[in-house]
C-alpha cells in the first residue's frame, strides 16, 4: 500500500525529499540522454548522407 | 632469442649512459616533490612521519609515470622500433630487455635514494627496509605495467594526460601494497605479507606485461 | 555453419534485425522501468534507520550492476574484434564504452547523494565506491584511447587490448582497495546493503535491475546502429534505405 499520507508528504519524502528527487531525477536524467542521443545521431547522419549524394551527382558544389 | 635480449639490453644501456641527462630527471624530480610536501603542509617532524609512507610511494609512482616516455618513444619516432619488432626473434625478450634497462635507470636509483628522502620526511626507523624492498620491487612493476601503457597510446604522441589516465588503475594495487607494507612496519606489523603480495605481483607482471607490450608495439606499427 | 556466423557478424543484417527487436524491447524496458520506479518510490517500505533516502537504493544498485556487466561486454566485443577481426564486434566496443561509463557516473552520483543523509558526507573512500571510482577511470581510458586513434585515422585495436588489461585488472584492484580499506577502517561503517533485504524492498529492486538491464540493452543496440550506418554509410544497402525510406526511427 502506498506509503504516503498525500501528494505532498510524497515530494516531502520525511525530509529525505532533497536527496531523493535530485538523485533520481539527475540519473534518470543521464539515462534518458544516453536514450535519447542516437536519435539525432542518427538524424544527423541521414543528413549527411543526404548531402553527400547531392555533392556526388552534382559534381563541384 | 638471448642474442635479441643482449643486444636489445646492451644498446639501450649504452644510449641510457650516453644520455645522463635524462637518467637524472626522473630522480630530481622526486626530491624536488619531496620538498614540496612540507613546504605545502608542515615542517613538524610528527605530522611528517605520518604522511611520509603514502607521500614516498606516491611520489615514486609520479617519477615513474614521467620517465614512460622515454622507453618507447625514441625508437618509434626514427623507425628503429619498427626495424626491432619485424625481426624474427621473440619480441617478448627484446621488450623485456627495454623495460629492464628502464627500471635500472629509473626505478633503482629511486629505490637507493628513497632513504634518503625517507629522512627528510621523518619516516620512523622501521620504515626504511619496507621503503627500500618494496620500492625496489615496486618500482620494477611500475616499468613492466608503464610499458604496457606506453605501447598502447605510442602512435598517439604525446597527447597530454592519456598515458597517465590509462596507466594510473594498473598502478593503483601496487601504490596500495607498496605504501601499506611501510605503513605496517612502522606500525610493528609482519611485512612479509604484503611484500610477498608485491612479490606475486612481480611475477605476474613479468610474465604478462612484455607479452602484452609486444602485442601493443604490433598493433602500433599496423596503423 | 560458418556462413551462418558470418551472417551474424554483417552489420547489415544486425542492422535490419534490430530494427525489428528494438521496439520490443523498448516497451518491455518502459515497463519495467515504470513498474519499479512507481513502487519503488511509492509503495515499498522505507528503511528503519535510514527513511526514506534509503529509496536511492532503486537507482544505485541497478546502475552499479551495469556498469560492472557493461565493462565486461565492452572488454568480449573487444577481444571478438581483435581475434577474430569483426567489425561489428568493434562497433560494439565502441558503442559500450560511454554507456558504460554513464551507467558508473550514475552510480557514483546516486552514491554520494545518498551518502550524504546516512553518513553525512557526499564522499567516503570505502572499498565499493573507491572501486567504482576506478572503474569510471578505466571506462574514461577506453573511450579516450578509441577516440583518440580515431581522430587520427587509426584503428582502435589499442582500446579493445587496453579493454581486456582493465577486466584482468578490475578483481585484483576490488581486492587491494579491499584491504586497504580493512586496514585503516575498523568495519564500523558498513555499506547498508545488509544480505538480508526485506522481500518488500527486494522485489522492487529486482523489477529495476530487469529494467536497467533493458535501458542498456535499448541503448546499446540504438547507438550501435546509429555507427553502422555511419560506417556503411557508402554501400548500396545503406543508400537505399536512406532515399527509399521515410521513417526515423533508432
């Protein structure tokens, strides 16, 4: 069962509250990058390819 | 493969000597360190002698980690390195003989100069024999695991704080023994233990490291 | 049998394989993930002594595994790379190093932040987190080394080889921090995690650590496709799929 009284003492954490939402949030933060980062890697790339097919047919450019 | 180790030990012997210079950097940069260390804290012999285990050891371990350089590097800048791997004796020996040469001009002196700084940190009188064998010993792994380092960020130059970095975990067990070991004689503690761990690593090293060094100056001339 | 084996190690195929897996595994992660966050913030027990800072546990001990695991992975997709020369265990390589290295950032800031209500200070030099410190040395090594050889053209075998140093390295500097540590610490400050764990507690634990084990497996596979379509950014399979097809997704 949930172990707390309300929303508030949730967020409060006993005055733990600190320690807990910084840690989570930084790590879940850090994760979420490392999720995140080959999607634009990947974006970029496509990108490139892109550019590179066009430099190729249209010669000097 | 003894004639490789002899000439391979013999040259660079001969190119140590030619170069005293060099020889000498790595032993006045230690008692320059050492100087530091009370300028920055304390004169007061107590507090020193607290210290001085760690700060002996950690500053040998610098002195090594400066004298890396000069192990492969030369010889890799004017294609001799090149000519040594290609040949068809063992290059496990002829490493060994480079990282033997080496220890002889870094790391033994270190370890016969060390009671001398031992004094002038106050280490406590039953530290010097634990200072001395465990450097001695100490000093000759730091070559053997430097080397490895060494071959390993050859092609790269000298590119700043890489070789530190990537040799610093390999020489963290033996700073441990080896500044704990004179930690425990001075505290009345049998050291054979812990030399007989430096020992081991020792052995370890010897066997391993040229054998991966060797295999580090391959991939190095591959490119 | 060995066409089979070569099959395996071609990116392409890799690449198309993932493709399909990884929106598995993606939701499968997500669940995970939601479920052991949700319970573990809100529903599991806090801990008599420490309250409920103790509920970092959910985050630490799952990155700490990974980072562990991941460095190992890292060092077998090396060694693959230079005995038997596969690319693909290369890229592998590559892709592990900073994912790994994230994971021990992780577990390291999750430690500190954690250590500052149970032992009143971010840092301590015990065995585990000096370790773990290490540990992050030894990814930061790698990855430099790799990017360093790169960024001169070079291949990156040095990483692979400086990789498998590390994991014969990683037990004997566990051990010597170890009794370094019994040696100037009487055991009075014991890392909390007590073998004998509430099943309350334990069980959101596990359902985090499955998850974690997912997020690296997601963000593995995604970063490792993202290289080989870099690398085989020139071959006909790669062109063809970058003008005939339209979605983006990793």
């Amino acid at each position: 069962m949930f172990q707390f009284e309300n929303f508030n003492d949730f967020l409060y954490m006993g005055g733990h509250g600190y320690y807990v939402w910084v840690a989570y949030f930084s790590s879940l933060g850090v994760l979420a990058f490392l999720l995140v980062a080959p999607f634009f890697r990947k974006k970029n790339i496509i990108k490139e390819i892109k550019k590179q097919r066009h430099y190729d047919s249209t010669g000097y450019s | 493969m003894n004639t490789g180790f002899m000439v391979i030990f013999r040259r660079d012997l001969l190119v140590a000597i030619r170069h005293r210079g060099d020889l000498a950097n790595p032993v006045i940069f230690f008692f320059i360190v050492i100087v530091l260390v009370p300028l920055g804290l304390t004169p007061e012999s107590s507090k020193l002698s607290e210290i001085a285990p760690g700060i002996l050891w950690v500053m040998a371990l610098l002195a090594s980690l400066l004298s890396l350089d000069s192990l492969f590097q030369n010889d890799y800048d004017d294609g001799t390195l090149e000519q040594i791997i290609i040949l068809p004796q063992p290059l496990y020996f002829m490493v060994l003989a480079k990282i033997i040469v080496h220890w002889l001009v870094t790391g033994l002196p270190l370890s016969l100069l060390a009671p001398i700084l031992g004094m002038m940190l106050s280490l406590p009188d039953a530290g010097y024999p634990a200072l001395v064998l465990s450097l001695l010993m100490g000093t000759a792994i730091l070559s053997l695991l430097g080397a490895v380092g060494a071959a390993l960020t050859l092609p790269l130059g000298k590119e700043g704080l890489l070789l530190p970095l990537i040799v610093m975990p390999l020489y963290m067990p033996v700073l441990i023994f080896g500044a704990n070991s004179v930690q425990l004689a001075i505290n009345g503690f049998s050291v054979i233990g812990p030399l007989a761990t430096i020992g081991s690593l020792l052995a370890l090293s010897l066997i391993v490291a040229p054998y991966v060094t060797a295999g580090a100056l391959r991939l190095s001339i591959q490119g | 049998m060995w066409q089979w084996f070569h099959r395996l190690a071609s990116p392409r195929w890799f690449y198309q394989a993932s493709g399909k897996f990884l929106p598995w595994i993606s939701m499968l992660g997500l669940f995970f993930i939601s479920l052991g966050l949700v319970w573990g913030l809100g529903f599991a027990p806090q801990d008599a002594k420490q309250g409920n800072s103790f509920r970092i546990i959910y985050i630490h001990v799952p990155s700490s595994f990974l980072a562990l695991v991941g460095y190992y992975i890292m060092a077998v997709a090396g060694a693959i790379a230079i005995i038997w020369k596969i690319k693909l265990a290369d890229m592998v390589m590559k892709a592990a190093a900073p994912i790994g290295a994230a994971f021990t950032f992780v577990a390291l800031l999750t430690g500190a932040i954690w250590g500052k209500p149970t032992w009143g200070t971010y840092w301590i030099w015990d065995a585990r987190i000096t370790s773990m410190l290490i540990l992050f040395f030894l990814y930061l090594g790698v990855i430099i080394l790799q990017s360093s050889y790169e960024h001169k053209g070079l291949s990156s075998k040095a990483a692979a080889l400086l990789a498998l140093v590390g994991t014969v390295n990683i037990p004997i500097i566990y051990k010597s921090v170890d009794w370094w540590y019994t040696l100037h610490q009487p055991a009075t400050i014991r890392f909390t995690e007590a073998p004998s764990m509430h099943p309350d507690m334990f069980q959101p634990l596990l359902v985090m650590i499955v998850g974690f084990y997912f997020l690296y497996a997601i963000a593995l596979v995604a970063s490792i496709r993202v290289e080989i379509l870099h690398r085989e950014r020139r071959t006909k399979w790669v062109q063809d799929l970058v003008f005939t097809n339209k979605n983006n997704d990793p």
